[in-house]
C-alpha cells in the first residue's frame, strides 16, 4: 500500500474485555502499514494481555497507571493524548464505555480520553444482553452525538457460549477502519483531494452458455493497486471491476460487473471525472448470442460455430466525450511484440493522454504475477521503467497524476 508523506500514529486503548486478546495481532497489521502504535491498558486489560507483550511489539512503554511517576514524568496523560492522530478503544468494554459517556476520569484510559483533542474511534466487544441494555445503547447514542465513530461489533457465537451481537469484529476489520479513517483524512488534505478518479481492472467474462465464457488472464492487481495508490494521495476512487479473486481496497468504492457491456454502463455512471485509469483487459468480441442451455457436443464431436461480435471500445469511449471527458485519460497496451510500435499507435487511434504499455509475453509472468515492467508514452515521449512490483508501479503512477493535478489546480489559481 502506498505510504503518505505525513506520519500516522494510533493510541489504542485496551480495556477490560476477553476480545483484547486480538489486540497483538491488531498491533502487527497496523504496523504493517506504517502506523506508529502505543498503548493503554486498563486494569482489567491486563487480565487478558500482558504489558510485556504489547510493549515487545510496539517498542514503547505501555502505559497504565494515571498516578506512576515515571509514566508521568516522561509522557503524562496530557502529552499521551496529544501523541495520537487517532485514539482507538479496542476492545471497548460496556464500563468503559460507560466512563467515557458519563464523562468520568477515575483512571489513566477515561482521563486521557476525556482530555485529548484527537478523533476517537471505539470497537465495542461484550455480552449480547450487555450490548442490548438499553443503558449501553443510550451510552453509545451519547458517544455518537459526541462525534466518536464506533465500529459495529459483529455477530457470532459468545466466549460465555451465547449467540448474538457483541463480538469484537476482527483484526483485519478493525485495520481497514483505521486505514478508511487516514484515507479521509488525505482526501482532505493529501496531494489528490479534490480529484476524482475512474479507475478500470481485471478481465471481462464474455459468456457463451450458462457454464462457459470467453475471458483472458488478467488478475487486476495492477487495476487494484493504482486504485490504492490513488486514494492513499487523497483522490475520491470509483473502480469498476471485472471478474477477480482480490479484496475491496480499503476507502475505494468498487463497483463489480462481469461483461465488457457491463463495465461500459458502470463507467458511464461513475462518469464526471477528472482522471480515468483504464487497466481493465476487456475483451475485444463476445459471442453474437449466449445459448440458453449448455452446449452439447456433437455426435460427431465437431465443434460448435462461434459468431463473434465487437466488444464497446471503452476507452476510446472515454476519449471521444464532448463534453465530459475526464481531464486525464490513462490507458494501457498489453502487448506480445514490438509493444512500442503497438503502444505508441494505441494511443494515437484510442486518443488518450497516456498509454501504460507492458509485455504479457507468457515468458515475462507479468500478466497475472506480481511484478511489472513498464514504458510510458506521453504527449511529452516514452519512458521506460525498470520491473519493479505492481504497488510500485501504481505509487509511481499516482505519483505522476499528482503532478498533473498540481499543475492543473495551480493554473487554476492562476
């Protein structure tokens, strides 16, 4: 994932629940993507985790009691809050969260709380009936009005053995939340905001009967991980999908379709935009009708007549808009020879501003492996990059939009 310029930090506050066993695992995958992570733990935090183990993964002294000397004289609760971009409570017991509604500050976690400035995000875990009490539902109405975001728990079988809403959803959850949060704030602040960006990835599925379709290789990555890179700059991401095995980017909203018709209609409805990135290897033809029922093999075993017909061009769809074309039009060429001469043509006939251009030679293991190697063809030229992974690719790319972005909003101020 791309990494923001500015540094990203998260107070997480462990209380009293069994769900804070999670909390390590929480702490390795926020670290995972460059969040600086201290902790709190509450007394009864301390029944389910250990301080030594939180303190061996986050490098830094957990802090826990209001009135410790030591504590105070390095950091004090004042300075603890203040540390923080996001103060996250997780697991939330019903006490604590109780605390903080009624505005109470008997101990280090409900002090800092009541103290700090920054946003306050809570994940609530506890008993069903706990979390169904009209008191706690009146507290997290409270909590809600105040401006904290509370995560919803999930529902599943309980610790105790019962069954209901209450279980502290999981780790990988809970960091696409905290990630969905830094997002939001680049989009207000970060090189792209303001920018609203199309993005297209993976194959179309062109079908011929109920059980077979034509399609190609494509794995989306490089679609999936541009949409990213874009978001983690700020912009406002829509991405249209084909047919994939990977997970939602995290602040992106992907839209999935199948067909090559489909995709068309979904790009036309994410339609006005200022940049649109188009990865997606959508087939060239479809087959004229789609059989009803599956296609039988004959007696004598030749095999059916396929009538083909034209895919929409999407791309040169984009292209030609009058008015409506986004500012910046990126396509790419997924080519098996001469990929210069090939790319280079590609954006002259399609009439985008850039053309990606790659070699999918079955040799090369780029078409749906993990690495990349591309030329960029500009108004400006071609440039070669160096085979590097697909996430670098997108920074890199985003990179470069966000060039174009600055230029553009400055000749706009001007």
């Amino acid at each position: 994932m791309a990494r923001p310029d500015t540094p990203r930090s998260v107070l997480l506050v462990i209380s009293g629940s069994i769900a804070a066993y999670k909390a390590p695992e929480l702490i390795r995958l926020l670290q995972a993507e460059g969040i600086r992570v201290r902790c709190v733990l509450t007394r009864g935090g301390s029944q389910f985790v250990t301080p030594l183990t939180l303190q061996a993964l986050t490098g830094a002294v957990v802090a826990q009691d209001l009135f410790s000397l030591t504590e105070e004289q390095e950091m004090g609760h004042i300075a603890l809050s203040r540390w923080a971009d996001l103060v996250l409570v997780c697991p939330a017991s019903a006490n604590l969260l109780a605390r903080m509604a009624g505005g109470l500050a008997e101990d280090l976690a409900s002090t800092l709380l009541l103290a700090t400035d920054a946003p306050v995000m809570v994940a609530p875990a506890m008993n069903v009936r706990m979390w169904e009490h009209p008191a706690t539902r009146q507290n997290m109405a409270v909590l809600a009005e105040r401006g904290v975001e509370i995560l919803p728990p999930d529902t599943g079988e309980m610790a105790c053995g019962e069954f209901g809403a209450g279980r502290l959803p999981s780790p990988a959850a809970i960091r696409d939340a905290v990630l969905t949060f830094f997002l939001r704030r680049e989009q207000e602040t970060g090189p792209l905001a303001g920018l609203r960006a199309l993005v297209t990835a993976g194959p179309t599925h062109e079908p011929l009967d109920p059980v077979r379709y034509l399609a190609n290789r494509s794995s989306g990555r490089q679609g999936y991980a541009i949409a990213q890179a874009l978001a983690e700059l700020g912009a406002d991401v829509t991405l249209v999908s084909g047919p994939v095995t990977l997970a939602a980017p995290v602040g992106v909203h992907l839209v999935r379709c199948e067909t090559a018709q489909e995709m068309q209609a979904h790009v036309m409805q994410a339609l006005p935009c200022d940049v649109a990135v188009c990865t997606a290897a959508v087939a060239d033809w479809r087959p004229e009708t789609e059989a009803s029922q599956k296609i039988k093999k004959n007696g004598d075993m030749r095999p059916p007549a396929l009538s083909l017909v034209p895919n929409p061009d999407i791309l040169a769809q984009l292209c030609a808009l009058a008015p409506g074309r986004p500012g910046l039009v990126i396509g790419f060429a997924a080519e098996t020879e001469t990929v210069q001469a090939h790319a280079q043509a590609k954006r002259q006939r399609k009439g985008c501003d850039w053309l990606v251009a790659n070699d999918v030679s079955p040799q090369t293991g780029i078409m749906g492996g993990e690495h990349n190697e591309v030329m960029l063809i500009t108004p400006d030229g071609m440039e070669t990059w160096p085979r590097m992974s697909k996430q670098d690719v997108a920074e890199k790319l985003a990179a470069r939009v966000g060039g174009w972005w600055h230029d553009v909003q400055s000749a706009g101020c001007g």
